[in-house]
C-alpha cells in the first residue's frame, strides 16, 4: 500500500483540486487490487477567518467533495485541522511517518505537474525496491533547477535546456518520454513534495523531528540522515524513475482568494525554527547509530 501525503491551505484548495484530478487520471492506469490511500490535511489554522470575506464553510464543503471524487478509486483520510498542531507540511508528513502503516509514503505539493503514468509506475517499483532494501527513496526525473547539484534526477532529454525553471510550462515538460527504468544513485538529492517516494522503514527510522517544526528543512533532514545510514554500511539507497518527468508549477500559479482571506504567512518564522534546530537534530541521529 502507498500512502500520498498531501497538505493545502485554504487559498490552495483550486490547486488541490488539480492535483487530484491528475491522481483521478493516474487512476486509470491502476490495477482494483492496487491499495492507495490519499491522505491530505486542509490547514485552517493561518487564516485570520473573522478578518475575512470567504468564510471557512466554503473552504471545508469543497475539501469534502474532493473527498468524493478520490474515493472513486481510492481509500482517503481527509483531515482539518484547526488546533494548530499541523500548521505546515512537516508537522503533516511528521504525523504520517509516526502513523502510518504503509509500504511507502508518496510527499506530493500541490502545485507539481505530472504525467498520467506515475503513479502506475511508482506502485510497480516498490514491489521491486522492498526485494532489494526496506530502505528506499525512489524519485521522479525533473527539469534543470537552481544549479547543477540536481543534475543527477534531470531527464537528459532538458539537461541543456536555457529557460530558467519558473519560466517553463510544466504542462509540457511533464511527460512519461520513454521507456522507464529504476536507475539508482549514489548519493541524494531530491524535493520533499516532488512526488518523492519514502520506503515506511525509512520514513519511521529517519523520522521527522518536532524540533524542526511545521515547515522547511525536513527533506534536507532526511536526505543527511540517508548519507549517515550510508556511511555507517546500511543499505539506504535513491533510486531515480528515469523518463517520468515531473515539474513545479511556476508559471501559471495564483492566488485567487489573496483579496478575500486574512491570511497569516508564517513561512519565515517556521523556517527559523527549522534551521535553529538542525544541526543539532543531525548530531543526534548520527550519535544513535554509532
């Protein structure tokens, strides 16, 4: 079983809607037997709602049906939350990697673009990845990023490719190109909500500190602690999905409620949190598994 661990607030719910409308398409491709639950969280807790226009109501009714439309195909765990202990995506992938009991947990943002194909072929390779270790992290291919560090998950078809990435139309960069092959690599390098794959033994043996908060770093986090686990002669390994291309959606992303909710960023005040608590929560995992 895969779980799909999805957080959205409130002026990202059209973008959550997107997101699982091309899990619906995926869909199609799925085996009955194939056990999917779609687990997402819906934020209510950075919206001062006495402030706003819209009220919570239209925000909850819509999460609801998107429930309906995923139930078509999948099992679903759709959650508010309003008291404020899930206020970013880490403090959602947290809870999941403490609950779940899943084979693997499938990060997915709601702004990524990806082809009809992926899931069918991410649910294929687990069933080879569990053969070879129970710890995993299996990733899509992506267009060229900041710099060249991420070259070693880039589809080779756009490693040349000038347009900077917010620039791209990820409706045509995200595409199944060809024949797929599981490629694995000898370090890691990934985006926590780009579709990234998490073996369960992984995900629970990394973990996801309380000190590093509701948002930032958690993926660095478990990308240090993967090498760490490497070094010390556990077989932790990356693995790369070659020729399913995933992309961000930069260029044509909005906010369409911006002038009706009050909406508080705490972005900058989370990730300070994060990066206070780092180093530190890095020393500590590499002391437990001397």
């Amino acid at each position: 079983m895969i779980q799909i661990a999805i957080h959205t607030l409130p002026q990202e719910i059209d973008r959550l809607e997107e997101i699982l409308i091309q899990l619906k398409n995926n869909s199609n491709h799925l085996s009955s037997e194939n056990n999917v639950v779609v687990d997402v969280v819906l934020n209510l807790n950075l919206v001062e709602w006495s402030e706003s226009v819209i009220p919570k109501s239209f925000f909850i009714d819509k999460f609801y049906n998107l429930e309906k439309l995923t139930q078509t195909w999948a099992k679903t765990k759709f959650e508010i939350n309003e008291d404020s202990t899930i206020q970013g995506c880490v403090s959602h992938r947290r809870k999941i990697a403490n609950e779940t009991q899943s084979d693997a947990v499938l990060l997915l943002d709601t702004d990524i673009v990806f082809s009809p194909t992926l899931l069918f072929h991410l649910i294929h390779s687990v069933d080879a990845l569990k053969n070879i270790t129970p710890y995993y992290i299996l990733t899509p291919q992506v267009t060229p990023m900041w710099d060249s560090s991420w070259d070693i998950i880039v589809n080779d078809q756009f490693k040349n490719d000038g347009i900077h990435f917010q620039s791209r139309d990820p409706y045509r960069y995200a595409q199944c190109l060809g024949e797929v092959n599981l490629r694995s690599i000898d370090h890691f390098k990934f985006g926590g909500g780009w579709a990234t794959l998490i073996s369960t033994p992984l995900f629970k043996y990394i973990g996801v500190p309380e000190s590093l908060g509701h948002y930032g770093l958690e993926d660095t986090y478990i990308m240090l602690c993967s090498q760490i686990m490497k070094q010390k002669g556990i077989n932790v390994t990356q693995f790369v999905l070659e020729n399913e291309v995933i992309s961000e959606d930069h260029l044509f992303r909005f906010n369409p409620y911006k002038k009706y909710l009050s909406a508080v960023d705490k972005r900058e005040e989370f990730k300070q949190i994060a990066h206070a608590n780092f180093q530190n929560e890095i020393n500590k995992f590499k002391n437990e598994i001397q």
